[in-house]
C-alpha cells in the first residue's frame, strides 16, 4: 500500500486509480489522458465541498480547460436533475464530466455523463430497462467522502417523480479515473465520517458473503474490512490523520470494487427502505440494517461470515464459533463509533416491509446469503424498531 503522504499512481484494470495526499493537483493531467490538454469541461460539485470544488476548477482552468461548474446536487439525485444537468452538458459542448463530492455528487455525475449523448430521460434507463447509449462521456470522480465506492462501481442511485429510489447499472456509468486525496476528507464532520466508514464496512461485508460472490471478490473485500476496522477509530479519534484518513479512501474503493463484481444484500433493502421513508442517512441505515441481519447471516453462510469475522480482527474458534460472535462485535463496534442507531419517530412496520419488497430491491434480496421471506423481513423490520442494544 503507498503511504498516505506520498504521491502514487496505482493503475487498475478500470477506473484508472489515483491516490496520494494533495493529488487533486494532478487532476488537469489525469483529464488529458481522456481527452487531450484542452477539453471542455463539466464539474459537479457537492455544495458542501465548494472550496474543494474551486480548488479543482481553478487547477483545469489554469491548465487551458474550459469549465462549467453544476452546484445543484442533492442526496440521492432526482431523475429531473438529472436530467436537466445532461441537458446543460450537451449545450456546454462538454467533452468530460467530474464529479467531485460525496456518493450523491459522483453519482449525478456518472448518470449525467452517461445521459448526455441521449435524447429521452433517466428513467428509461433505471432498474436495467434498457442499456445506457454508446458515447458516454469520458468522467474523473473524486470522492470526498469514505464510504460510497461510487467512483469504483457501475451503479447509481437516484430518485424518481414518485419518490422511489432506484438504480441504475451500466457500462456507461463506469468511470474512466477515480482520483484519491485524503485532504479533501478532513473536514468531514465525525458522523458523517463514522457514517459513511460504515458504508464500506458493510459493502465489503455483503459483497464477500454473497451468492454472488466468487474468488476475485475475496481480496478487495477483506482487505476493506481489515482498514475500516483499524482506521476508522483512528479517523474518529484523529480527525487530522491523513494517514487513516487514506486507508477509510482506500477501504471505500476496494469495498466499491467488490460490490461491483457481487453486489449487495439485505441491509441495503432494508437501507433503502429506511432512506425512502425515514431519510435516515446511508450509511447509518446500512449499518442499522445488517445489525439485525447480520447473526441471521451468520448462521446461513457460517464458512464466509467466519472468513469475514477473521478480518475483523476475531481470533480463535471453529468456523460455527467465529460466524456466530461476529454480530455482537460488529454491533459494538458499531456503537463504538458513535454510530446513531435510534430510528426516527413516526416510522411504520408495515410500510418498511413494503418498501423493502419492492422491485428495486429484489436483486439485493435475491444476492443475500440468506433467502430472506417476507415473513423473515418483517422480523428484521421489528428488530431494527427495537431499543438498541
């Protein structure tokens, strides 16, 4: 692994991949490889980052790019915006698209670049409908965030008219370079940290104990695990650690490389679910979601979930042993980082389970180790209302 603090290029298959502390710098030079020294820029900015976000555009400017800069980014993006934005590139002439902020920010930015040479809208395009149009524009994302892997995923989520939350997966929606820089971290507040750490934690999770998974997945996913376990408390306890702060960046993207070869599971049905009608953040909903379902797991896929518990740092014991103590260590482990783990009010059991059963959410059902019934859902549904642990 590079150190933190030195400048690398780690080239991988596909998005190439950038990572070192104040590489943003690089950013102009990571955008000719795509599409020469001189292009005709669109950059998306999370509103929360702007002075990251002026850094960047400033830095293409200053290398002969021309820019247009989009602020008007949302969590989970709505298909309007969208396609608005894709609208806004086409009259920009825009040659390349980067995507600079959290999960929601890249995200609006890979669906934007893979909208740009359409003609009709988002939706059409959303739960595999119909495949992205061929012409897709070249994109750079740069998370701010640790937790989401969207810079290393084929997938987007997005909101419809009808306030479904859907996704999206295609190749037009893969990346061609995800730049790293753990500076653009370090004013993320503890729980958004805390929050979007668990994210990747729970990626890495369900993608390793999948039925989808395979042997390629095993490496990215454990080692997400082993990172966000010893540098998420780090990251907490030392905001300033740009150390730690890099191995939660780096722990994202190999957890987001492991979703986008396996794919995920019940917790991000119930997440979801929780998102839709709670506006319960991501990551926290996730977390939450696998707290519950994580024993039930266990006891389904009790080699993997053991494999899974190594990593975790749990010692000793046959395979039955260390699958079955790894809910109780993740739950505190959760509740050590200050994860909030309260629902909020007003949250009903039966329009949880709807939610969660809906079409959207049936590939991540299908994925889980564990078949999961409706009358196992509702269950997990009445667990997550319970006082916590």
């Amino acid at each position: 692994m590079p150190a933190a603090n030195a400048v690398a290029s780690i080239e991988a298959v596909s998005p190439r991949l950038h990572f070192g502390v104040g590489s943003l710098v690089r950013l102009p030079a990571i955008l000719a490889q795509d599409c020469g020294a001189v292009a005709r820029v669109l950059l998306l900015v999370d509103p929360g980052v702007a002075r990251s976000g002026e850094r960047a555009a400033d830095a293409l400017r200053q290398a002969g790019h021309q820019v247009a800069v989009m602020t008007n980014v949302r969590s989970d993006p709505l298909a309007e915006d969208i396609d608005l934005a894709a609208a806004e590139a086409r009259d920009f002439g825009a040659q390349a698209v980067v995507g600079l902020g959290g999960g929601s920010a890249l995200d609006m930015a890979k669906l934007v670049a893979a909208m740009a040479p359409a003609t009709d809208g988002v939706a059409g395009y959303c739960l595999g409908a119909q495949a992205f149009p061929d012409g897709a524009l070249p994109m750079v994302l740069i998370p701010t965030t640790a937790g989401t892997g969207s810079e290393a995923t084929r997938t987007a989520i997005l909101t419809l008219a009808s306030g479904a939350k859907v996704w999206a997966w295609g190749e037009g929606l893969r990346a061609r370079a995800a730049l790293l820089d753990p500076e653009l971290t370090l004013t993320l507040p503890p729980a958004l940290t805390a929050a979007t750490g668990v994210d990747a934690l729970v990626h890495a999770i369900e993608a390793f104990t999948s039925r989808r998974s395979h042997p390629l997945v095993g490496a990215p996913a454990l080692q997400a695990i082993r990172l966000v376990r010893r540098a998420l408390p780090r990251a907490l306890a030392m905001p300033e650690d740009l150390e730690a702060r890099g191995e939660m960046l780096l722990a994202s993207w190999l957890a987001g490389q492991a979703i986008d070869l396996a794919g995920t599971g019940v917790a991000h049905a119930l997440g979801h679910a929780l998102g839709v009608l709670g506006h319960v953040h991501h990551g926290r909903a996730v977390g939450m979601s696998l707290r519950v379902a994580l024993a039930g797991n266990a006891a389904a896929a009790p080699a993997a979930h053991a494999e899974v518990a190594r990593a975790f740092g749990l010692e000793g014991g046959s395979e039955t042993d260390l699958a079955g103590r790894l809910a109780p260590a993740f739950s505190a482990f959760l509740q050590e980082q200050g994860l909030d783990l309260a629902l909020p009010p007003g949250l009903e059991a039966s329009q949880l389970l709807e939610v969660a059963l809906r079409e959207e959410n049936q590939p991540m059902l299908q994925a889980n180790c564990r078949i999961c019934t409706p009358e196992d859902l509702r269950a997990l549904v009445y667990a997550l209302q319970s006082e916590p642990l």
